[in-house]
C-alpha cells in the first residue's frame, strides 16, 4: 500500500534478556516510586510556591528521563541521529511530532536533552494514563496536560495547564503527538478514507493530523507567554533491517542489547541488522505563525504533507543502503 508502513514481525526476547531488562530497570523502578511519592508530597505546597515546586518537580523529573534515555542509549546501544535544525539550548517551544511506538519518546528525549530541557518537558498524555502504576501517577502529579480528546472536557484541563505557563513564565517544552494515535496500517487506512471524504490531503506515512488542540495551543501560548519563541516540528523515522518505521516495544528498549548494533539475519525476525533511530528537526518562530484558526489548521496540514515527503525520502535512502 503506497504511503503505509507495514506490519512488524514480532521480536523473541531469550529468557536472558528478559531477566536482562529486569536487572536494568529494576533499580530505575524503585527510583520512579520514590519520584512520584516526592512530586504528590509537593502538591499541597504549589499554591504557595508554585516556582519553587514548578522548578524542583522539573529536576526530579529530569532525573528519572535522563536514567532510562542512558538504559536506551549508554546500556542498550540505541544510536539515535538528528538532521534539520537544532533548537536553541534553554528556548521554550511547543513541540510537535509523530507517533509511531513507544520509543518515540527517547527520541524526543535526546533532543530536548542536548537543548538543555528535558526536565521541562511536559507531554499531552491520555487521561487513562492515570491508572497506569509508577507512570499515570507522575505524570499527574505533575501537572501533565492529561487530555480525553473530548473538546469541551479538555478545554478546560488546557486551561489549568497554560495558567502556569502564562501567568508564571515557566519554561516547558510543550509536546504533542498530532495525530492522536500511533501509525497502524488500520488507522492508515481510516485515515484516506476520511480525507477523501473531506477534500484533505493523505500525508504520506502518517495519519492526518489533529488541529483543535494546536490551535489552541499556539493562540493561547503567543498571547500571554512571551518565553514560548517557536513551534518545532520533528519527524521520527526507524528501520529495522528492511523493515521501515519498525520502532521497537517498549520491553525491547529496556532489555535488548546492541539495539542499532549490526547482527547476523534473525531466523525470527527476518531481520540482518540493528535498529535505526532518527529526528528530523523544523524550527518555525511563532511570531511566523497565521493569524487565524483557520490559517494554523492549514499550517499544520502542511507540515505533515512535508513530513510525509521527508519520510518517503529517508525511507528510499535507507533502502538503498540496505541493497
């Protein structure tokens, strides 16, 4: 199918690598509890010191991403490489990406790591995320955007989020998956059906992207919050042997060795070599930005006509490379 990414044989992980996995983030586990026990116990104090508590939170947070970004890369092997622009070290931004696995965030991650923000990051999660153990609990305690995609609901929890933003002139890389999902050949699917329907073009790889919420967003952060200087676009391409936009599980990232490492052809894969990790990085100054809704929904409608063609281009790159 033109434009699709396909489906991914299943990896078998030995019994070694699992107790592997295990023996990494074991002690990363213990330190997420005693993380997430820390951010909830500064709660009651955010309506007195709301910097104070806004700025602890973002060490802490810091330091539980930077310990499994070092598991992914330093332990694991995951090299991950960047094209396009570097954002500047310290500049607030809002982030836009797609979404194909969990390891998407790492790859968001080492960027945001060499700008000097990862502990700024603050992602638009899935409300249900909050019953997820160690996770949903961290991420509600602090203050992540937790979003239902149900519009009247979320514009309120929008609200609650950009008050900070706004009125105490945080610093924050504000991310966002705008398709919503992650990339499956179904969803694919789903999604030339409805620009058919709509007059909208199918950009290439990707489903069409969500605009109300970057709308509102943009609106929102260039009015009251001058520290937010740009909006930047990264693309996210993987390859696993021949395999295009093959991320690997979340399990996978934890607990296989040598992940981007060349190895012999895996009778179980298919698959002769390592993983490929890749962002590609557009900076757009937000003073650049239109005006109108409208204007914004199209702007980012472009945006992901253009990831689609950088895709197609990278995915013919690396199969030539692969021949």
């Amino acid at each position: 199918m033109a434009g699709a990414n396909t489906n991914h044989r299943p990896t078998v992980i030995t019994p070694g690598q699992h107790l592997r996995g295990i023996a990494l983030t074991a002690p990363w586990l213990v330190w997420l509890l005693i993380a997430d026990i820390l951010l909830s116990l500064m709660l009651p104090l955010k309506f007195l010191f709301p910097d104070t508590v806004y700025n602890i939170s973002s060490c802490i947070a810091e330091s539980v991403w930077a310990w499994i970004q070092h598991i992914f890369e330093t332990k694991n092997g995951a090299i991950i490489t960047f094209s396009g622009d570097l954002p500047p070290s310290g500049e607030s931004a809002i982030v836009l990406a797609n979404h194909v696995g969990w390891s998407d965030f790492y790859m968001i991650q080492a960027l945001a790591q060499r700008a000097g923000m990862l502990g700024r990051c603050r992602w638009f999660a899935k409300v249900q995320l909050r019953v997820v153990p160690f996770l949903g609990w961290g991420l509600w305690a602090m203050g992540m955007p937790m979003v239902s995609r149900n519009w009247v609901k979320d514009r309120v929890e929008l609200e609650r989020v950009f008050r900070g933003i706004v009125e105490r002139r945080w610093p924050t890389w504000l991310i966002s998956f705008s398709e919503a999902t992650r990339f499956t050949p179904k969803k694919y699917l789903e999604s030339r059906k409805w620009c058919v329907a709509n007059n909208r073009p199918q950009p290439l790889h990707l489903l069409y992207p969500r605009t109300k919420g970057f709308i509102t967003t943009v609106q929102h952060l260039r009015k009251g919050a001058p520290q937010v200087k740009a909006v930047y676009d990264l693309t996210i391409a993987y390859q696993r042997g021949a395999e295009w936009q093959a991320a690997p599980t979340m399990w996978e990232t934890l607990c296989v060795s040598g992940l981007s490492r060349s190895q012999r052809k895996n009778p179980a894969t298919g698959s002769g070599k390592g993983c490929r990790f890749h962002v590609h990085a557009r900076r757009f100054p937000i003073e650049e930005l239109p005006q109108t809704d409208e204007g914004l929904a199209q702007w980012l409608e472009q945006r992901w006509v253009e990831k689609g063609e950088w895709l197609d281009e990278k995915r013919v790159e690396w199969a030539a490379a692969e021949d």
